[in-house]
RNA sequence: GCCUGGGUGGCGAAAUUGGUAGACGCGCCAGACUCAAAAUCUGGUAGGGGCAACCCUGUGAGAGUUCGAGUCUCUCCCCAGGCACCA
C-alpha cells in the first residue's frame, strides 16, 4: 500500500469528479438508455423557480435529501432517472423584473445559468439531457396542449364569477393562493371581484381526490392539509319556500330541521334583491354597500359581533310548517354551499350570537341526558344527544335523526335530499399578467371561444416593451395589437386572442410527465417513454405545496387519465415532505442576518460538507437548525475518513470491527430508504470511531464498504477514496452495496443490566444465549445486587434475553 | 374552535417501539503537542450528594396500567404547522 501524505482538499476532489462525471456522462440517460432501462426508478425534486439570488439553503436541503436518495437507489442497483428543471413563469419572476427594470426574457437565462452552476457545484445526480424550462416555447407549447385537452375534455370553463383579486399584483388569484384573505405573493388585502375567468373544473374531482388520498404513500401532515382543503361535508339540501320561489340550502345537521328559527342569504345572494321587501329596501341596500367596502380580512375579525338585515320576507320551515324571517347577514358566505342557510340557534354557536343579538327565538331540539325539551339554552349546544320539540321524530338520536328527517322530507315533500358538499373550489386558471403561456384561445363573434388548432402551437407571448399590469382586468398582452387580432381558425372572419395568460400552477402541474419525453419535439408525452417511468417513483419537496402544486398535479393527471393521455390517475407513489431548516433557532431572513448561503459554505467547506451536515442536523422529515458551529462535526468526520484511507493497511477486518461494521451496513441499509438519514450518519460516524479507537491502523477491508455507504451523502470524497484503493470504474457504478451478515451482528459477550424491583443495580457481563438460571446466578452474585437482596424475599423474576434481569422482591 | 405534528442535557438530537434515558455531533472543561495561537489528538461532560464504592432526582404537569413507562391510557399546559363565521 502506497502511504500518501495528502490532506483532505474538497475544493481539488470535487472539481475533479464534478468534470469526470461530466466527461464520463455518468449522470446522463440517452433516449435509447431511458427505453431500455431494466430497473427504472424515477426520482423527482419540486424544480426550483430560478431567482436572482441563486439557490437558497431551502432548496439545497431539499435536493441533497432526495439525491442522497437517488444516490442509495443507483448503489442499490436500480437506474435511477434524476431530472432537474426550471420553473421560471409567473408573478414572482415579472414582479421581479419590473422592480429592476428589465425584461424577464432577459433575466431568466442568466439566472437559469446561475442555478444550473450552482445545482452542478453541490454535487446533484442530475440528467441534464432531460431537463426543462417551462418559459421555453418547446415547454409550454405542450403546457397550452394540456389546457386544451382540458378544454376539450369539457373540463374547462369561462365565467362570470366573483374572484379573487390582489389590488398590488394586479391579477386574479386562486382559492389556494389566498392566504387568511391575503395574497400568499405579496400579502396585500385580496379584494373580491366578478370578472369573467376561466377555470378547471376540479370540483368534479374532489370525490377521487379525497378517496384515493388512502391509497397513496404521502406524508401523512400532507394527506391531512389535502383532505382538510377538500373538505368534505356530508348533509343534505332542502327547500325552504319563500314567496315565489324556494330558497335551497345545505345543511350537515338535518335532525336539528325543527330548530330553525329564520333564515339567512349572504348579501350578495341572487334572491336578496327578490325577497327584499319595499319597506326593507333601504336597509337592505345600506347593508349590502357596506358590506362590500369591506374585505374579507375585516369580515374575519369580526366574527362576534354579528351583523345582518331583515329583507321583510318570510320563508316556510318545511318541518312544522312555521313562517320564519328571512335575513341577510355578511356571516353566510356566498362561496360555500349554496349561500344561504337555516339558522338553529339552539344548536349552532354562530346563530345563536346571532338570534341573541337581534332578539330572534331559539328553540331546543337535541337534549342531552339529563335536560328535557325545555331546559333552556345559555348556548348552542352542538354536542350528541336525543331529538326534542322535533313531532314525530322525537326521541331519535342525531345519527338515526338525520336520515330520518331527510328520507321523510324527500319521500313526503320533496323538500330535500341528501347531499355532499366541498370546500374546495374549481380552479381559476386565467392570469392578467404578462409572463405566462397565453390561453389558446381565439375569441370570435361568430363561433364564440374557438382553440387554437394544435398544429399553431406555441401560441407564443408577444415581445412587449411595456408590460406593466394596470387596474382594468385586463392583461398587458391586449396592447399587442398585432398579435391580439387574428382571424377565427373555424370561420375565418375578423376574431382576437385571450389575453389572459395561465397560472403559473399549471406549467409546474405536469412537468413531471414531460422529463422522460423532454428530448421529443413532436409530441408532449412519448406513450412508452411514460409508461416505462411514471409515475414518479419518489417525490421530496416542501409542504408549503400541499394544497396548491401537488394538489394540482394530481387533478390534471387524472384528467389526462380520464381523457385517454396517461394509464394511470395518481402521478407520485411516494411523496415525502422534508422539514424546515432554521438558522440558529430561528427562521432564516434578511433582517435577521441569519441567512445560509450555500455558495459560502460550498467554498470554505466543500459540498460534501455541507450536504452530509444538512442531513445529519436532525430527522430529515422534521426540519433542522442549523448553526454555524455545528459543520464542524461532519467536516472533522470527512477528514478522519481521508486519513482513515490514506494509512489504512492491507488484511482481514478486525473481528470486532468487523461486528460493528455488519450492524452499521444494516442500520444505514434500513434507514436511508426510510429518510432517517440523521440516524443513519450517526451510525458510519460511530463506526469510523470504532475503526480507529485507541489509536488502531485501519484495515482496508474496514473501509471500503464504510465508503459505498457513505456515497449517497457525500459522493465525491466515497468517489476519490474509492478510486484511491484501485477501483477503475465509479463507485456509482462499480461497486455493490454491501449486505450484512445476521451471523455476523451477535456479540459473543453480553452486559446485562440487572434491576431490583425495577430499578438499576449493577451490570454483569456473561456469554450471549445463556439460560435464565444462570443468569440470575449472575446477577445475584454482583455484589451490589446482593446487597440489595439481603433480607428480602425473591418473589419474581423477569429476564429479557441477553440484555435485561428484574428482580422483584418484597 | 377543528385537524396534524411536537415538548428529552448548555445546544441539534438518539432510544431496536414496553426493557440499561441522553447514541452521534456541537459547545464547554482538563490534558498532550506548540515560544505562542490555530489546527489536531486524548480524557471528561444530565442535575444533586459522597474521599470512594455508591445513593437520590430526572424525558412539559398531574394521575393510572405494569415487575418495569420517554414509549401505553386518561386529564391538563405550552410550542409549531394546516384549515377557519365552511352551515
């Protein structure tokens, strides 16, 4: 063995694998290799929106964590297809570069070259053969195809809808992208708006998104935030007749039917204006203006005090036949169910405010054992209980209740049917901004919204000096003159394009699908191409995207299921959401000076560093701290590694060496699948402890399987150590995980801890697999344990094989 | 309010799922090397008591089950995230 005296120098071993993989194309698929590939294993990370600043740590905390499970699935043998890519569309990059004064078209391909210098630097396992830019018009010509088909399948829809509108982006918004009344972009006040939008119907969805949310292997906190955002409810809808007509409401409480006191429209309810009386007018007029110059943030904080207008009309409970008043209140949203309700003030905590703030009666109609049907409410009680004051149905429960009343009502009256309701909303697609794909759509007079055939794809966004959104609703896109008339593609008479551009959610809702086909021009998604490598076979990103992007991806995965495009309808077999990183307890930001730059850290510490220190900081899917001090830790350990092989010896391990070596093979074998990547870099860092205690001569045979295990996380230096103790081919492709030996994993001596009733006493060492007799004769002789005997009567013992004695005397 | 996670040394965290609490790492203390410092190496490090062998206390709080509880059950407190006047 050669005896070399080199230091560890990351900056060297990096930049030499970093090109040799490069030359060698050891990362790279071809169109062929991608046909062929016998073991195919998809491993996908959410692409990253290119920034000016480059790649935060976030991002690298998420890369590293899923290439190190690339990584481990190649040394395992599988071909493991890693595609990285660039979302660039969307409000944050033209924001951006209307804050600088330039155009975007300019400014993502820097920042592209900037991220894709950076994502090579940290030592990702990308094929940058298959990689996409959704800004790039052989990208979203085929993002306008899938909003086609959607369009063709029926499952698109322009209408006249009250939407979200943010006053400082000057756009729409979807449902997702509204946080707490916010704009999740900028946070400024969401305003409502009706103005015509085109929209997914995902709504037709909700059921398969919910129902196969079981059979998916998801994060369980992002199975919970999808189901949540869904929200199912199951009830029923009834008729109340009101004047001419009837006012249609949803209920999830049928059984409390005879409780329903008045009712209550939201103000902007189609039949306010019909039920409003002319002695009411003005009242109701006044609420409704004042309603209006209020947001949704100021609604909120307002819960309490409740607030709302008698219309002066009356409406017929279906049940008993009672007139009951009809009032509007701001409390009844319009976006949820049907924008009305009966209000059951006895059961219900917000109509009972209500009824008590406007003097409106509250009868009883569930008791609770121990209450009859006049104990009287101080609050709506909510909780289970028998009906009351209910006719024929008193005495039923709340479960048997709510079918009972529901079947009468549809069978006697049909006043009502069972009914189950979402939260979630369609999708509103349409953007009045700029840097987007354009919606393919030709407006004419004659044929009315008309697609562009697919042949005229990319419908590409024209150059605009001056793309600056305005307050009017309409996009910047419609200064393009030229490009805004165009004849009808069916009748050819005088027509214009949509202005409106798509959310940036769609282009990053099917990218997946197009990495494998990204080489073909001709066709968005190559049949046999996709079917060899979707779905995804594993999927890591942050759960921030819970309830918009993946949300999203799903629901046009089983459309395009549904239209005949894909074979299957889920697009991730296994989705996990990594954990926050924070930076000294906190989270990172600006103004507190507590941001990590990856770029600092790759050059004082190497990218091997940085990755292993990342995964070591705490249970991947939990998140992390990260402090400064703390990388020393993995960087100490990398240069005892490099020592480690640079001294090692020629010879068979040492055979307690060799023990800890076969529980570290099976501990890091069962962990790094499992994401448990913290745990698992404890274990090679105890066993690197092992290999050098007391100042040993390492063996080589000790260390070249320690270097295969170390490879997912720290590919250079395993790649240098590797080649260093004569191996010709990459470890990435050369070597074989190595397997434990169960035989190999027993010590041959145990130490058993010996307890009396329960409590630790002393310690014996004895040979492993020796019967219960001799073992308490052990224990029992230690003299500490003995002079916790003495006196005492043995009553019991318990022995846990080879680890554990409890005597228990009296 | 509802739904998820969590709460363990000075800090980040482990604990084979009911069996020796604190692995691994940071920090800190002491020592070696050095004119010195850095780096490196060796040892120590939950708290309290004792010269020591040892003893007591200890996993957010309180109760329970058990030979034995960080782990299971019940009640409560706190932190983070999701949803939220959703009928």
């Amino acid at each position: 063995m050669t005896v070399r005296t080199d230091r560890y120098d990351p900056e060297i071993v990096e930049r030499k694998w970093q090109e040799e993989w490069e030359r060698r194309g050891t990362n790279l698929f071809t169109d062929d290799e991608l046909r062929t590939a016998e073991d195919p294993y998809y491993n996908l990370m959410m692409f990253p929106y290119p920034s000016a600043e480059g790649l935060h740590i976030g991002n690298v905390y998420a890369y590293v964590g899923a290439d190190a499970n690339g990584r481990y699935w190649r040394l395992r043998g599988k071909d493991v297809f890693e595609p990285m890519g660039f979302d660039a569309f969307g409000i944050h990059a033209e924001n951006y570069a209307l804050k600088v004064g330039t155009n975007p078209n300019e400014l993502i391909p820097q920042n592209i070259a900037n991220f894709t210098r950076q994502l090579k630097r940290f030592g990702g396992m990308y094929d940058w053969n298959h990689t996409v830019d959704t800004t790039d018009p052989s990208y979203y010509r085929w993002t306008q195809w899938v909003f086609l088909k959607l369009f063709e399948g029926g499952l698109v829809e322009r209408r006249e809808a009250p939407v979200n509108w943010c006053p400082s982006c000057l756009t729409v918004l979807a449902n997702e992208q509204v946080i707490a009344g916010l704009c999740e972009r900028c946070e400024a006040t969401v305003e409502q708006r009706r103005l015509p939008q085109w929209f997914f119907k995902i709504t037709r969805y909700a059921e398969r998104l919910l129902g196969n949310l079981e059979q998916i292997d998801w994060s369980d906190v992002t199975k919970k935030a999808q189901a949540n955002w869904i929200g199912r409810s199951e009830g029923a809808e009834v008729a109340f007749p009101a004047g001419a007509g009837v006012i249609e409401v949803f209920t999830t409480r049928p059984d409390t039917l005879f409780g329903a006191t008045y009712m209550v429209l939201a103000p902007e309810h189609p039949d306010v204006d019909r039920l409003t009386t002319p002695e009411q007018r003005a009242a109701v007029e006044a609420y409704r203006a004042e309603v209006a110059t209020r947001d949704l943030v100021e609604r909120q904080k307002e819960r309490k005090d409740k607030t709302g207008v008698f219309t002066g009309s009356f409406a017929v409970n279906p049940t008993n036949g009672q007139e009951i008043p009809v009032w509007i209140a701001d409390y009844v949203l319009m976006g949820y169910g049907s924008g009305a309700i009966m209000a059951v003030p006895g059961h219900d905590q917000r109509d009972f405010d209500f009824a008590t703030a406007f003097d409106l009666p509250i009868v009883r109609v569930i008791a609770r054992p121990g209450d009859d049907a006049s104990t009287p409410l101080t609050e709506a009680y909510a909780g289970d209980g028998v009906m009351v004051n209910s006719g024929r149905f008193d005495g039923l429960t709340v479960a048997e209740g709510k079918r009972a009343v529901v079947e009468w009502l549809a069978n006697d009256k049909s006043a009502a049917r069972a009914r189950v309701n979402f939260r979630l909303h369609d999708w509103c697609v349409s953007r009045q901004r700029y840097w987007g794909p354009p919606i393919p759509i030709i407006h004419c007079d004659t044929c009315g919204p008309v697609p562009v055939p697919e042949s005229e794809l990319p419908v590409e966004h024209p150059p605009l000096e001056d793309f600056q959104p305005d307050d009017s609703g309409v996009s910047p896109l419609r200064r393009a003159t030229e490009w805004y008339e165009t004849p009808c593609p069916r009748c050819g008479r005088d027509a214009h394009r949509e202005t409106d551009v798509t959310d940036n959610f769609l282009c990053s809702g099917w990218y997946f699908l197009r990495y494998p086909s990204a080489r073909h021009d001709d066709v968005a998604l190559d049949p046999e191409l996709t079917r060899k490598w979707l779905p995804v076979d594993s999927y890591i990103g942050g759960n921030e995207h819970a309830v918009l992007h993946l949300m999203y991806a799903r629901f046009l995965t089983m459309a395009l299921h549904d239209l005949g495009v894909l074979d299957f309808e889920e697009p991730f077999d296994r989705f996990r959401a990594h954990g926050l990183l924070i930076s000294g307890g906190r989270k990172m930001s600006k103004s507190k000076g507590n941001v990590v730059l990856p770029d600092k850290i790759v050059a004082r510490f190497g990218a091997d560093t940085m990755r292993l220190y990342l995964l070591f900081l705490g249970p991947y899917e939990h998140g992390g701290d990260w402090q400064d001090k703390g990388i020393q830790g993995p960087f100490g350990f990398l240069n005892r590694l490099w020592q480690s092989a640079r001294d090692a010896v020629d010879g068979a391990p040492d055979p307690d060496v060799e023990r800890a070596l076969h529980r570290t093979i099976r501990q890091v074998t069962e962990q790094v699948p499992a994401l448990q990547y913290n745990t698992a870099i404890a274990a090679m860092m105890e066993y690197l402890n092992v290999v050098r205690a007391d100042g040993r001569t390492p063996r080589r045979s000790e260390l070249e399987p320690l270097l295969v295990l170390l490879a997912p996380f720290v590919p250079h230096v395993a790649e240098e150590l590797h080649a260093r103790f004569g191996h010709a081919r990459s470890i990435f492709d050369g070597a074989s995980w190595p397997a434990w030996d169960e035989s190999k994993l027993a010590d041959e001596t145990v130490e058993i801890a010996v307890q009396v009733n329960g409590r630790l006493r002393g310690r014996v060492s004895i040979a492993a697999g020796v019967d219960e007799a001799d073992v308490i004769a052990a224990a029992t002789a230690n003299e500490n344990v003995a002079r916790h005997l003495a006196d005492k009567t043995l009553r019991k013992t318990i022995v846990v094989p080879d680890k554990l004695v409890n005597l228990v005397v009296g």
